[in-house]
C-alpha cells in the first residue's frame, strides 16, 4: 500500500479532525513506514474551517478590522488558499461565542462576514467560499449584504442596515449597488442543512432559540424573514424559500443565494473540489474517513457518504472509522463504503468512552494496518 488518503470527519465534542488525521498517520507509518499518507482535516464551515483548509492546503491567514456582531470593532480573519481562494467562516465575526450572555438575535448583524467577503475581493481573490455555522445572527445576511454595497430601504425611502428585529421594515433592496469587485467573483456558502427561510422549520424557529430568542421574539423574527422573502422575490426575482438551507445561519444561506448569487454547497462537496480530490483518488490505494457516528441520516450526503461516492467512481476501496454505528446503515455500501469499524472497544457510557476516544482510534488502525499487511495488500 502506497498512498493512502484520509479525511475523517471530526468526532463531535471528542477529536477534531486535523487530531484524527494524526492519530490515523502515525499508525499507518509503524506499518507501512514508506507510504504516502496525504490528510484532508473536514471543515464544516464553522468555526476551525479556516484551519483545517490552510491545514489541507497551505496558504496565509489574514487578519482584518471588521465589525462584531454588535457593531463593535474587532480583529478577525479569513484565510488564503491556492492563491486566489478565500475561505470565510460567518463565526470569525458573527458567531455565537462572540457574543458571551449578550443574546440578542434581534440585534445582531453580518455585517463584519461582509467586509471579511469586500476584503477578499480586493485582494485579488476569485473564489469565495462562506462557511455558514454557529451563527448568532438573524438577519437573513443583509448585514453581510450591505457592508458590500447592496442598500436595503424603509417605507420612507431611508436606507438603514437590517437586523433581525428590524427585517420587517425592508420594503425594497437594489442589488445593483453591489460592489463592482464582485463581478467577476464566484462565491459558493458551505451549508449542511436544508431548513427554509422561514416557518415551523425555518431559521427563526429552529435556531432562534439557542441564540437566545424567546418564543414570542422567535415569532417576530419569523414573521420578518417572511416579510423579507416577499421583498427578496419581488426585487431580487428569487423565491430563498424554495432553496433548501436558505435558513442556515439565521437565513444568511437564502441571503447569500439573493444578494451574491452564491451556490448553497454540502460542505464536504465544497471541501472535496477545493482539494482537488478527484486527482488525489487517481494515485491512493485506499482512503480513510469517519465520523462520530454513522447512520441513516449520514446517507443524506455527510463526509463519509460525499467521499465514498466519488471513490467509488475511482474504484478505490473506502473504509468508514466511526465511533457509533447505527442499524440503518446498509446504503452506505451501495455508496461505495467498503467496511465500516466502530472505534468503540468496550461498551461503555459515552462519557468513559469520550476520555478514550484518541487511545481506541489508535489501537483501531493499528488492528486495521495489521490486517491488510498481512493480507499482503
């Protein structure tokens, strides 16, 4: 075996990925001492996206005076990728843990991921990719929006820069104000959900709650999604509430998709064009992914389900490390999984097995690696 790849998804709240991709390298090395092992640490789009990329890649960090989710002024950052790609994660200025116990999803605003986005542009880049994740914003990205040129105006014909509590006020939005800089752009937002613009499923409801809002502030940040969507499709000719994931991050997918006509991705699709990795399955022997538990749901299109398929196309065999394994995952053969082995040795509480995590996926691929040795593979 001479080439193996690895791009495990991070075990939620355990190991991260960029720890897996080293647990997984250093035991394949104690057996196969010569081979190639390149790692592909999996952003989700939210916080550590920008690390694990310049971890895959290479590149520069910049750093940026942007405004926080209040406005104020704070230091942030995006990262620079195969030259001209910029990777942006909304968390690096918007995200929930900027804002301490000062949750106010009617308050908060975008507007700092846009300036992450305007700096990008006139730096030379002509990829943007936007993680969407941990947001603690609702405000349907017009934040983001305006901060790029796009001007949001009230019944009385003033222009003001949205927030969640005042998305409501919007009655028209000129797209043709955007910032030249962006034409020739692609910009494509990183989003692994599929809930809507608004309603029962929608960003509001969802995960308004976690941001703080109460019910009765859920409700009104509902409504004004739902007011702002009649604008978005009257002025901007795009119904966001037939996009699935146009309610990530407090609607900031629908308002990517209506204001930068960007390209709402599955993470691990956006991850795996941006490494290149149909190439690097031309040359790999095997691949290694995984995730904290594998089930039903994982079939949907998550890390494992995204690679094993474009493996499959290569016929390299896929092999699935995971902590849980579900009953209902049968498809994921079909999808081009090979095996799938659970790291978990002892049956144990999660809290236990939480503290052994890193020693049990270690000894796991150690088992693997004397298998396929001495399969003479």
């Amino acid at each position: 075996m001479k080439n193996v790849l690895l791009i495990p998804d991070s075990f939620k709240g355990t190991m991260s990925s960029e720890q897996i991709c080293a647990i997984m390298d250093k035991a394949i090395k104690q057996h196969y001492p010569e081979a190639d092992v390149t790692s592909i640490p999996v952003a989700d789009g939210g916080e550590g996206s920008v690390d694990a990329f310049l971890q895959a890649l290479g590149g520069e960090k910049k750093t940026v005076t942007v405004e926080g989710p209040f406005g104020q002024p704070m230091e942030s950052f995006y990262g620079i990728v195969k030259g001209t790609t910029a990777i942006i994660e909304m968390a690096a200025c918007a995200g929930l843990p900027l804002v301490g116990d000062e949750l106010h999803p009617d308050k908060t605003t975008t507007f700092g991921v846009g300036e992450l986005m305007l700096d990008a542009a006139k730096n030379g880049c002509t990829t943007i990719i936007v993680g969407l994740g941990g947001s603690a914003t609702n405000d349907g990205g017009c934040g983001a929006a305006a901060a790029c040129g796009v001007i949001f105006k009230n019944k009385a014909g003033k222009a003001f820069i949205p927030t969640g509590g005042t998305l409501g006020e919007v009655a028209l939005i000129d797209t043709s104000t955007l910032d030249p800089v962006f034409k020739n752009v692609t910009i494509t937002t990183m989003c692994d959900i599929d809930n809507p613009f608004y309603g029962l499923h929608g960003a509001a409801y969802i995960f308004g709650p976690q941001k703080g809002a109460t019910p009765e502030m859920v409700s009104v940040l509902n409504a004004n999604m739902e007011s702002l969507a009649k604008v978005i499709k009257r002025d901007c000719n795009l119904d966001v509430q037939e996009i699935p994931g146009s309610g990530a991050a407090g609607g900031m997918g629908g308002g990517m998709a209506a204001f930068f006509g960007s390209r709402l991705q599955m993470g691990i699709e956006t991850v795996l064009e941006t490494v290149n990795f149909d190439t690097l399955l031309k040359k790999a022997d095997l691949v290694l992914t995984g995730e904290g538990k594998i089930d039903g749901q994982s079939l949907r299109g998550k890390v494992v389900i995204g690679v094993s398929r474009r493996a499959k196309k290569a016929n390299v065999p896929v092999i699935a490390v995971v902590g849980d394994i579900g009953d209902d995952v049968e498809g994921a053969y079909e999808e081009g999984v090979s095996a799938i082995f659970s790291i978990n040795r002892l049956a144990v509480d999660f809290k236990i097995a939480k503290k052994r995590a890193t020693l049990d996926m270690e000894k796991t691929i150690d088992n693997l690696m004397r298998f396929i040795k001495r399969m003479g593979l």
